[in-house]
C-alpha cells in the first residue's frame, strides 16, 4: 500500500510540475487545459527520457529523469514569472482542477485494489510485459536490447 501511495505522490508530483505549460499549450480550451497536466508533463518527460538516452551518451537512469522533472518545473517558474495572469488562469480553474484530482485519485486506488487481487504473473500476457519492464528497467541507453533475442547480433 505504501508503494502504491508513493507512486500516486510521484505522479503527481510531476503533474504538477505540468500545470502551467499545459495551461499555455491548451489555453483555447475551456478548461484551460488543466487536466491535461500530467499526461502531458509524463509524455515530455517520457520522450525526453528516450530521446536524450538514444542520442547522447548520458545514461537512462534515476538522474536522468530526476533532471527532467526539474528541468520541466523550471518551466513551469519560468512561465509564472514571464506570465504572472498564467497562475491567475489555474486559480480561476482551481475546482475543476479538484474534481479531476479526485477522479484521478479514485480511479488509481480501484486499479491498485483490483491489482491487488491477482497479482500473480501468470497467464495471457502478464510474463512479456515483466520481462520488458525489466529489460528497461536495466538499460542503460535506448532502445534497449530486445530480451528476446538476447545474446544475437
């Protein structure tokens, strides 16, 4: 449960960290594009992630994506600082901003507590997807090594 709960404070944490850029890029919806936040704060960071690691040499890793997050709430700052009617626009949308928090909230505990009940990896495609969430999770750049021809030029 704990680790559940750390992955939601995580997910929101970068989130947040997308607020005002999402306000900026969807400022001719209605909503302002406010719940459109975290999708698109884990779409820049995911890419860049990948991005940075398949062209460069700096390592895909817990640093990298610690870096992105900062680098992705420093434009956030910055958007506040060059355009202080940005943080008025998400005061303005603060209610819908809460009403889909708590959606959110509601939706990751019943897929935490229907996860909890099976979470065997067994059956249909439950093994392929552990073995490619290890064979990222080791990777040291992108694109990572396909498992299933390991040891194969």
């Amino acid at each position: 449960m704990i680790e559940a709960l750390r992955w939601y404070l995580a997910l929101t944490l970068v989130g947040a960290g997308g607020l005002l850029p999402a306000t900026q890029l969807f400022s001719t919806l209605r909503s302002r594009g406010v719940l459109f936040a975290r999708p698109l704060a884990l779409l820049v960071i995911a890419e860049a992630a990948w991005t940075i690691s398949a062209i460069t040499p700096i390592a895909y890793g817990s640093v990298l994506l610690i870096a992105l997050v900062a680098a992705l709430w420093a434009w956030s700052v910055a958007i506040a600082w060059r355009r202080p009617d940005a943080v008025q626009v998400l005061r303005a949308r603060l209610d819908l901003l809460l009403a889909g928090e708590a959606l959110t909230a509601a939706l990751f505990a019943l897929g935490t507590v229907v996860r909890a009940q099976a979470p065997d990896a067994t059956n249909t495609e439950k093994p392929m997807d552990l073995m490619l969430l290890q064979v990222i999770r080791h990777t040291d750049h992108f694109p990572a090594r396909d498992a299933w021809f390991a040891g194969a030029d």
